[in-house]
C-alpha cells in the first residue's frame, strides 16, 4: 500500500511563521467543545495531540492526473478556509494522510472501515503525547484518542465524489469567492457497527428495517457513513466531530442528499 503525506509544505512558509511565535498559555482544564480555531488550539494543547485532518482512502485509479488534481484542489481550499478563519498557522500540524491501494478500487464503506481501524490501532499512539509529556490532565477529561476526530472518521473518495469536487475546481477562483458547491466527500464512521436485536426497536416485524432505501444491505436510518460538501470538509466539519455527539449533529443518510452543515 502506497501512503502519501502531504504536510505543512502544502501551505507557503510565511503562513507558518506565526504558528512557531505565538505563545498559547497551558490549560488547565479539558476544553468543553471544539467549533473554531481558538477552541481547537485549546484541544490540541490540552491533550497533547500532534496532527490533525483526515485519513482519506483512494478509491478510484483510473485516471492519476485527476487524482493529483483533486488533492491539489482539497489542499488550496483548505488553506483558503484556514486562513479566512485566522488559523493558517494550525498548518503545521495539518496532515492529510492518504492511503493508497488498487484492491480499493470500488470498496465497500465496511472494508474502508476496517482499513480505518487497522490504522488507528498502528498509527494514533504515535501522534499523542505521552502524558507526562504534555499539560497535566484532569481526570475527567475525554480521552485524547476520543477527542481528534482523525482517529474516529475517515474520509472515503471515490469516483463520483472526487469528479463532483473536480467540477468545483473548474469555477474556484483566486478569491475563492465560491461559497458552496455541488462537491462532496464521504466521511466514515470508524465505531460504527450493525446494532444488535438488543438496541433496535423489537416491536416491528423486522427490527432490522427502518423503512429506508437499501444501501449496502441495509434499511436502518443509521449507516455509519455520510455524505458532506467538501467545501465544509476541513475545517468546519473536523472541528465539530471533535465534539460529544458531533457525528449526530452532522449525519444525514446518504440516499438522502449531501450535508451542508454551515
């Protein structure tokens, strides 16, 4: 499996230069939410974590020019974003991460989701802090691997996802004045699983059907995967799966349509 790390040299040098001079005072409490840059900062400090953004998972090879074009494409918005928001210099620490392997041409969300955990049990130790070596912890504070949302979703790109973020390219200007458009990413939930009889509602005929769509074999309303605009993606959408039940605020079933959550 090829991996590609495209890490702060996406974002021109003089954007980091205020990362490495500002001075962020210790916390001393555990942050009591993540919704923007200064409260991310806050998570980041407090547990010790060392990169942030998605994992993302290639499922589509059959055209690597337009690959590199919808990474390119995802990098620049993000450093658009960052920097309308006053958080350029959190670029750092900003690592896309992207794992690439041809037997995904076409996966299932269940097979990306087991890649997923695969990584996070090989990799997540290795970007936190040992305690010791960071603020010192509440004892009621979350857990650091609960708390980045690098090690509880996942972002899955395949060919309709990536050539509807490449038409957004087509119309995305300099002053990146597009506020929003028709491309999407899938975001994946890394702990979700097929509930069992115990938690589903046993009074209908089949607990297991919600009367929804099929997608990938099931009719239950919760599917563990959904799509959002990648315009959103980072860092908007990222910040809030930091939160305590950010994935219910954000979720709509795929057959539904695309989240937009602004």
């Amino acid at each position: 499996m090829a991996v590609v790390r495209l890490l702060s040299r996406t974002w021109p040098k003089q954007n980091l230069l205020f990362y490495h001079s500002r001075h962020i005072a210790p916390s001393t409490k555990p942050p009591s939410e993540c919704n923007n840059v200064r409260t991310f900062e806050d998570v980041m400090n407090y547990y010790g974590i060392q990169k942030w953004g998605f994992v993302i998972y290639r499922g589509t090879y059959d055209d690597d020019v337009k690959w590199r074009q919808f990474i390119d494409f995802m990098a620049l918005r993000t450093r658009h974003e960052l920097e309308a928001s006053g958080g350029a210099h959190l670029a750092s620490k900003f690592d896309w991460n992207v794992q690439e392997d041809r037997s995904l041409e076409g996966a299932t969300t269940s097979e990306i989701r087991e890649r997923f955990k695969n990584w996070v049990a090989a990799n997540a130790a290795d970007e936190i802090l040992p305690i010791g070596k960071s603020r010192g912890r509440d004892p009621l504070a979350r857990s650091p691997y609960d708390v980045n949302a690098r090690f509880n979703f996942c972002m899955y790109v395949d060919s309709a996802s990536m050539n509807s973020v490449l038409r957004d390219r087509e119309v995305y200007n300099s002053r990146y004045t597009m506020e929003h458009g028709g491309g999407y990413v899938i975001l994946i939930e890394r702990a979700w699983k097929i509930p069992s009889l115990e938690e589903l509602d046993d009074e209908r005929e089949d607990p297991w059907d919600e009367g929804e769509k099929e997608l990938e074999g099931s009719k239950l309303y919760e599917v563990g995967w959904t799509k959002v605009r990648s315009c959103n993606a980072v860092p908007l959408i990222f910040f809030q799966l930091c939160n305590v039940g950010g994935w219910e605020l954000i979720y709509l079933r795929p057959c539904m349509g695309i989240q937009e959550f602004t």
